[in-house]
C-alpha cells in the first residue's frame, strides 16, 4: 500500500514542480515573445503579452505629472490648479493612446530613446539586456537604460500562469 501512495505521489510532485517552473519562466517567456514580435513587425500580436489597458493606466499620471510641470514652468502657480489638470489630461491623451498601443510599444522598443548607440545592421533591442527581478510572486520588473542613461522600468504581473506587460514606469 505504502508503494502504491509513492507512485501516486511521484509524478503528481513532478506535474507540481513542472507548474511552478513554468511560472517562474513565465515572464522571461512573456519578454522574448514581445522581442520577437516587435523584431518581426507582428505588433498586431502583442497583445498576447501586453495589457494595454493596464499599460495605458500606468502612463496616464506619469504624462499628466510631465505636461503640468511644463505647464506650471512657463505660466507660473498662478493659475488655478483644477484647470492645469484638465489642460495637462487633455495634452497628455494622444501621446498617452499612441504610447499604449501596439505601435507605440513596438516604436519606443526599436527607436533610440532606449539605447544610445547600435552598431550598424543591428537593430535597437533594449529588453535583450535589461535587468530583470522578481518584486513578488505575481510582479516581475525589467529595467533598462534610457538614452540619457535613467531607468525606465517594465512591470509585468501574473495572471494565472501567465505573465504580461501591465505597467511602463518613465524616468523623471
């Protein structure tokens, strides 16, 4: 009997194990599927690995903080706080679609804004030599440098077994 509850239990402990390496490789996987995609120019693709509804969240306080920060250098405190955000929000708005979008992620991905020199032939690949940590169990960063050398840092959360892209934080 006891041999019989050993057998049972020998492969259920592997089926267990091969589960959790596969959430723990999970956003590795997650980040080489959008490097091939934006390397291939599959961008309609992306949104096997990326939420771009949580991305676009992510962004949208960040930009506004940027826009009312230019606003409140060139026109002074004097104004009514209300209306820079209502003015910050609506500037913001059309970087903030193109940005959180296939196309947008795919341009900032290739484009110099992530690395500052490649040799020639060789395209941008900033996620090829980020960083990578796990914040928790369900959160995974990337971070890479930004052409002026800050970090810009890619968070990806776990959704079952499965890992996307749901925030982009920008360097200040």
């Amino acid at each position: 009997m006891a041999l019989k509850k050993k057998w049972i239990a020998l492969p259920l402990g592997v089926v267990v194990l091969l589960v959790l390496l596969y959430g723990a490789a999970g956003p590795y996987l997650a980040i080489r599927g959008i490097r091939h995609l934006v390397a291939s120019g599959q961008t309609g693709e992306l949104w096997r690995f990326v939420d771009f509804a949580s991305l676009k969240d992510s962004l949208r306080p960040q930009l506004e903080q940027k826009v009312a920060a230019g606003v409140l250098a060139r026109i002074g405190s004097n104004e009514n706080p209300l209306t820079i955000g209502k003015v910050s929000a609506l500037i913001a708005q059309p970087t903030l679609d193109l940005m959180a979008s296939p196309r947008g992620l795919a341009v900032l991905l290739q484009g110099s804004a992530l690395t500052r020199t490649t040799p020639a032939g060789t395209p941008n690949d900033p996620l090829r030599d980020a960083r990578t940590a796990f914040v928790s169990p369900s959160r995974f960063t990337a971070t890479v440098a930004s052409a002026e050398g800050k970090p810009v840092v890619f968070e990806f959360r776990r959704d079952g077994l499965s890992w996307k892209l749901a925030a982009l934080y920008l360097p200040d």
